[in-house]
C-alpha cells in the first residue's frame, strides 16, 4: 500500500470520528437552545398576557393564527401552572404535530380562567436528518478534496525522494552515487546518511582490494625467492640422485603452493567483485580461443573432440572471467577424459554443454564444486578450478550443474 | 650487454645476479628508486628489469625515465602484483614485456635475450649452435643447411633451450614458457616429454647431433656432450 493512501485511511478514519462526534454534540446543543428559545417564548407570551389582564382587567382578544395559540377557559378553582410537550392534530396537515403546552391562572375580578397556550415543536426526525445529510456531504467534499491533494503531493512532495530511490537502484561498487544536499529536513538526512554510507562501503572495498593485493605481493616474493632458489640448486651437477630428488619434491611443491594462492586470490577478487566489465561476447570465438592451447594436448591424448556451438550466440560477462571460466571447463574435461576419450562442447542460446567420457566420480557430486575438492588426487591439480567456475557463474547468476549419464560426466551451463 | 636490475628483496635480487651473470651479461643492481634513477642517469643499459612495488615509490615511474633518456633500452616489468590494470598501464607506458612473480629463471632468461634479440638486431640475428641455427625473424630453423620443419611449440621449445643451453629446465618451466597461464591445466608430464621426444627427432633426421639431455629427477639440460 503507498504510504499517501495508508495516510489517507487514517485522515478519513480520525474525520468521520470527528464528524459522528461533532454531528452528536451540535444535535443536542441545537436541540436544547431551540427548547429553550421556545420556552422563553412561551413565558414572554404568558407575561403580555398577564400584564394584559393587569392592565384592562379582561382577557385579551384569542388568535388562532398566531404561531402560537392561545385559549381561556373558565374554571372554578385556580389551576397550577404546567408546561408539558404533547401530540397535537393538525387539521391543516391532517398528522399528529409535536406542541408544547402551558397552563397557566389568569384572575380577572374573583373568577378564574385557565389560560392554555401551544406552540408548535420542530420535529427531531427533520433536525436529525438535516444534521446527517449536511455532515455527509461535508465528508464526501473532503474525501474528493483529499484525493486530488494526496495525488498533488504525491507528485511534488516525494518527487525528491523517488529520485534518491531511482538513483539507489542503478547504484554499485564501481559507480557510487552522489546525493547532493535537498532542502527538506528529512530527505536531507537520508541523502547525508546514504552519502556516508556508500562512503563507507567504498572504503572497505578499496583495503580488501588493497589487502588481497598486498597479502599477493608479501606472498609470492618470499615464494619466488624459495622457487628462484631451488631452481639454482637443480643446476649443480654434484647433486647425488636422492639430494636432486628432494629438491625437486619441494620445488613441485613451492609451484603448486604459487598457484592455489593465485587461484585464491583470484577467488577473493571474484567476490569483490572486481570484475564487473560485462560485455557481450560471442561464444563461438570464446571456446575457439579456450580450445586452442589444448591444441597440443588433445592430438597427445588421442581425444576426439565435437564441437557444435551456433553462430550468433552471445553471453554477457567479464572478458577475462569468461576466459577463466571456460579455461577450467575445457580444461578439467580434457584433464579427466582417459586417452581415445571423446570430449563434446555443444553451445546453443543461453546453454553451454561440456561432457567428456570417464569413470564416474570418486567424490560425492555435490561436492564436486566446492573448494579443494579433489577426484582421484593428482599433484597438479589444485582443487580450485570447478570452484573457480561455480563462482563466476554464480556472479553473473548463471546456473551451473554437474551429472553422470552413461558414462559421461555433463556440466551444463545456463547463462 | 648490461643490465640494470632494480629489486628491493634481496635474496631475490641475488639469485637473478647470479643467474644472468652466468649467462654473461653485466649486472647492476639498485635497490630503492633513488639508486635506479641516479643509475638511470649516468649509465645506459641493454635491459632494464623493474620491481612495481619499490622502496619510494612506484616503478611505474622509472618508465618515463627510462623513454625519455634511453629509448634504446629494453624494459621488462618483474612484479608480484598479478593484477591486470598494472599489467595494461606497465606496458602502455613502454615496458616491454611483464613478468609476475614467481617466475621461472630460465623464463626470465629467455625472455631477456628475445629482448635483446629484438632490440639490437631487429630479430634478424641467427641463432647458432654447432650445426644448428634459427633464423628468429621468419622461424626457420636448419641444421646443416638443410630447413627442419616444426610446429610452433617444437620451435618455441628448441629457441627456449638454446636460450638456456647448459641450464637444467624443469617439465613446470617447460610447461609454462610454451602453454602459459595454461600450463596448469596440462599435468601430463608424458606429454611433455613426447613433445621433447618429437623435436629430437626431427633434429636427429636432419643429421643433428642429440643435445638434449635427460637430467634425472630434475629435468632436461640442452648442452654439449
């Protein structure tokens, strides 16, 4: 629900309240002065009448068409004064009518009248209704008001911050947004704490960059110096076979530690999301270019190779991740392919298919994407590749899966 | 031929000293940016080897300097920093080539004498060794006279020994100097030793005599007998 409806119920709610209330409290006000002006009439009507009689010492001449109407009746005792509402006839309207009476004692010389005096009562029903039907519309007016003004300030007042929220949307590490100061209070202490926030995070992306940068820098020195080192030794001839055989254990050792921690980096680069130059790339010439350095290898190993990838297929990526991640594929598939195997690539709109033959896995398959998960263990491989891919897939929200069916192992990507 | 290496780690710096001198070149050395730019100044170099990470700033900065005084030296860039946008902005502002930290010696090697090869002789120095020689501008190689027919590898693999003649290669170096930052993906060692058997065999054909030498638990050696 928008915030300027939500407000609106509430305006509505509060307003009828006030209304129902503010209609009860003017009936009855209304009510009682209208009683109490007609009381008031009545009592001047009963003063003319008696200074009347004071004054001539008779009864004053009757009028039935007054408002209010007035009668002498001869009695013999004097009568106590009363006022009383009752139901009158109406000879002209032919319907009970609502008067009040007063009955008051008029002496002229010794004998005694009753004075009996009415006036007419306006009908509750007609006061109620006409208080009801005036509150109605009132709320009807504001309701229209309400609606127009409520679209008006939807447009002008939140145009600021509609702007902030489109400017939020296309907002990322590489382009942080600027929100310049507004002159409204509260959007202006949004765009404060928005600018101080991106600030933030824009400094710590930049020291894990850097860290990522250094900890490459500090490590892979000390690692040259040991592999550098070891290579010299290789060099003396006076080495006996088992001195050469150890060096050359810690040598293969120094290159296998350089390249997981190049491979861990380039990990944690991922997920810094330093690679965000997407592109659109033709596929066909990406598995060209990743097929060509296996050239040598697959004419070694005897692999057959079926390559079907449609022209005009493009996928959106990084250029160097695309790489990376179609390296590891091809590469882990031509690495596990026994010699005579067959490794097919197939490529069509939006799905990349890898399989190559071999024996089925002697790891658990969901295993298989995660981190130095290795099959039958070999001192080359170091556990990071199919990581590697699942990362970069998982970046660009491709879907990555892994089966075993008849005999080849299929990675299908979705992109 | 004269080389100014400019390194800050130490012990780094010695085994590259070592290694080159073996290789017959004059190698200086400085340690901070001040010291490469003071030897900048007053000397001229063949080659320059430079560190990106240095006491006093950014290596980066020798590279102007080295443009501007001594267009004829050739430049590569040694650094621990696999990062691609150094990678760009090194070789934009001239360097020659990029090495990233660990590399192999013999890569450096190689990659120096390409260097040279192509600075001082514009690639049209022969190559010679006895009864074999490389014409590294058209990539034809002959023995006796006679043209030898390689594949790309094979060439890249025999100018990689007789770059490194009498130095024992490693498979991993091998590897990396003819498949790169694919090498990783080939663990088949077979698979370089059939490479290696297939240029000897086509050098042999041709009357070459085998130079190639097996050094065991270690690697190969392309040497004299």
């Amino acid at each position: 629900m928008n915030l300027l409806t939500k407000t609106g119920y509430y305006y509505l709610a509060i307003s009828f309240f006030l209304f129902l209330t503010g209609g009860i409290v003017f009936y009855l006000y209304i009510s009682s002065l209208l009683d109490e002006e007609i009381n008031e009439q009545l009592d001047i009507a009963k003063k003319r009448t008696l200074s009347y009689v004071r004054e001539y010492h008779a009864l004053p001449a009757t009028s039935t068409l007054d408002s209010y109407t007035l009668t002498f009746i001869p009695v013999t005792y004097s009568v106590q004064e009363s006022v009383i509402d009752t139901l009158l006839l109406s000879p002209l309207l032919d319907e009970q009518l609502p008067y009040r009476r007063i009955i008051f004692p008029v002496d002229i010389s010794g004998s005694h009248y009753a004075a009996i005096m009415h006036q007419p009562l306006i009908e509750k029903d007609d006061l109620l209704q006409a208080i009801l039907k005036s509150l109605a519309w009132s709320t009807l007016i504001l309701v229209v008001i309400m609606f127009f003004v409520s679209r008006w300030l939807s447009y002008t007042l939140w145009k600021p911050f509609n702007k902030t929220l489109h400017q939020l949307k296309g907002a990322g590490i590489q382009d942080t947004p600027h929100f310049p100061p507004i002159p409204i209070t509260e959007f202006n202490a949004l765009h404060e704490e928005l600018n101080r926030l991106f600030q933030r995070i824009q400094t710590q992306y930049k020291s894990l960059k850097e860290f990522s940068e250094n900890a490459s820098h500090e490590l892979q020195t000390p690692l040259a110096i040991i592999r550098n080192n070891l290579e010299s030794f290789l060099q003396y001839e006076s080495l006996t076979t088992v001195e050469r055989t150890k060096v050359r254990e810690t040598y293969e050792s120094t290159n296998r530690l350089s390249r997981i921690l190049q491979s861990l980096l380039l990990l944690s680069k991922i997920e810094n999301l330093q690679f965000v130059n997407v592109h659109a790339l033709p596929m066909r010439d990406l598995l060209d270019a990743g097929m060509r350095p296996f050239k040598e290898i697959l004419a070694f190993k005897n692999l057959t190779v079926e390559l079907h990838a449609k022209p005009d297929t493009m996928i959106h990526m990084d250029p160097y991740l695309a790489e990376v991640m179609l390296s590891n594929l091809l590469g882990n598939a031509f690495r596990h392919c026994p010699n005579d195997g067959t490794v097919r690539v197939e490529c069509s709109d939006h799905t990349l298919t890898i399989s190559n033959s071999g024996p089925p896995l002697d790891i658990p398959a969901e295993r298989l994407f995660d981190r130095f998960a290795k099959g039958n263990v070999s001192i080359e491989s170091t556990g990071l590749g199919l990581a590697l891919v699942k990362q970069i897939s998982d970046l660009n929200n491709f879907q990555l899966t892994y089966s075993y069916q008849s005999g080849y192992h299929k990675f299908v990507v979705l992109f | 031929m004269k080389i100014l290496l400019i390194e800050d780690e130490v012990q780094l710096a010695q085994t590259i000293i070592s290694c080159l001198q073996q290789e017959g070149y004059v190698c200086e050395w400085a340690k901070t940016l001040d010291e490469a730019e003071e030897k900048i100044y007053i000397y001229a170099y063949d080659c320059a080897l430079i560190d990106l990470t240095l006491p006093g700033g950014s290596g980066l900065q020798l590279l102007e300097l080295l443009k501007q005084g001594h267009p004829e030296t050739g430049i590569i860039i040694i650094s621990a920093k696999n990062s691609l946008d150094d990678k760009i902005k090194g070789l934009d502002l001239g360097a020659d080539d990029y090495m990233t930290k660990p590399f192999h010696l013999a890569e450096l090697n190689s990659r120096i004498k390409s260097l040279i090869r192509r600075r001082k002789f514009g690639g049209n120095q022969e190559i010679v060794f006895s009864e074999i020689c490389i014409l590294p501008d058209e990539q034809v190689v002959t023995v006796h006279d006679n043209r030898v027919v390689l594949t790309k590898k094979e060439y890249d693999l025999l100018l990689f020994f007789i770059s490194n003649k009498n130095r024992v290669l490693t498979k991993e170096a091998i590897a990396e100097h003819l498949w790169g930052d694919h090498s990783d993906m080939l663990d088949s060692f077979d698979f370089i030793y059939s490479h290696i058997k297939n240029l000897r065999k086509k050098l042999e054909e041709k009357g070459a005599m085998d130079y190639i030498q097996t050094v065991y638990g270690a690697g190969y050696k392309f040497s004299l007998r």
